[in-house]
C-alpha cells in the first residue's frame, strides 16, 4: 500500500510512503494566477494529478491522508488567505477523487499526537520528520520546509494508522 501525505495549501507538500517504507516529498505545483491580487499562485490541479499518479501508479493500492483545515471567523490570517486554503483543499480533493484515491482529513492534533508533536513548533515537525527518514533530511534543512516535513508525517501515519 502507498500512503500518501498533503500539507495543504500553495507552499504545501505532498508525500509518498510505500510498504517497505520508502518516501518521496514533493512541493506541490502551482501557477500563477493573473492580474493584481492580493493571492497570486495557485494549486496548478493538472500538475498535481501527473505528480499523484507518478508517487501513486494506477492500479497502486493509495490512501491519501490531508490536514483537515477550516476557516476560522475572526482569524488572524486575512479572509483572501483563508479563501486561497480553502480553494487549495478542494483543488487538492478533487484531484484524489477524480484520481479515485480514498481520501482520509484528518484534524491537526490528531496526527500529531502519534509524533508526540501537539503544542509544537514547526521545527519540531522537521526534526521528526528528518529523525524518522534520514535519507530524506537534505530536503529538510530549512525552517520553510516544514510543509514537506508535515506532509511526510501525515503520509506516516497514513502508513501506520489507516493502511
């Protein structure tokens, strides 16, 4: 079985796990969207199918584990950076569907838990993420890469609590 793992949104991540452990981390593909606006890019959903179906052949056995996100009233992210979230699930579920991938939104504290990550800093996602696939860290140097470190432990527990 191949786990797949997506950190949300347009500096998002996607991840692959197979049976004998192997990962791969991708950041997601995106395009930029013309005109002045204060949400520029994203999620470029043809892209993303050819990268799913490259980390998932068809014919594969997939599940698909992503962040359950929401918006939040009253938030401080603005309401065009929760609408381009927003606009980046659905992109990022229709390609699994259509992909016929089952497709598991799982709440943040919950995949956490398992990495013993709830309360934590982004850095210690990477940390984790570099601790559990090693071969992986040179993707995993900077702060900005905990996209790829959280879609590489959601593919995990993907691997190990649903598969």
């Amino acid at each position: 079985m191949i786990s797949l793992g997506i950190d949300i949104g347009v500096t998002g991540a996607i991840s692959s796990v197979d049976h004998n452990g192997r990962a791969i981390i991708c950041d997601l593909p995106t395009v930029s969207i013309p005109g002045e606006r204060f949400v520029r890019r994203r999620i470029d959903a043809m892209a993303l199918m050819e990268l799913v179906r490259r980390l998932a052949p068809a014919g594969e056995s997939v599940l698909a584990v992503i962040e359950n996100v929401h918006t939040w009233p009253g938030s401080r992210n603005s309401p065009q950076a929760q609408g381009s979230l927003m606009d980046s699930r659905a992109r990022i579920e229709t390609v699994l569907e259509l992909a016929r991938i089952q497709t598991h939104a799982i709440e943040p504290m919950t995949w956490k838990r398992l990495f013993g990550l709830a309360g934590k800093e982004k850095a210690d996602s990477i940390d984790t993420a570099r601790t559990l696939y090693p071969g992986l860290a040179d993707g995993l140097k900077l702060q900005k890469h905990h996209n790829r470190a959280e879609a590489l432990l959601l593919a995990h527990y993907g691997a190990r609590k649903l598969a």
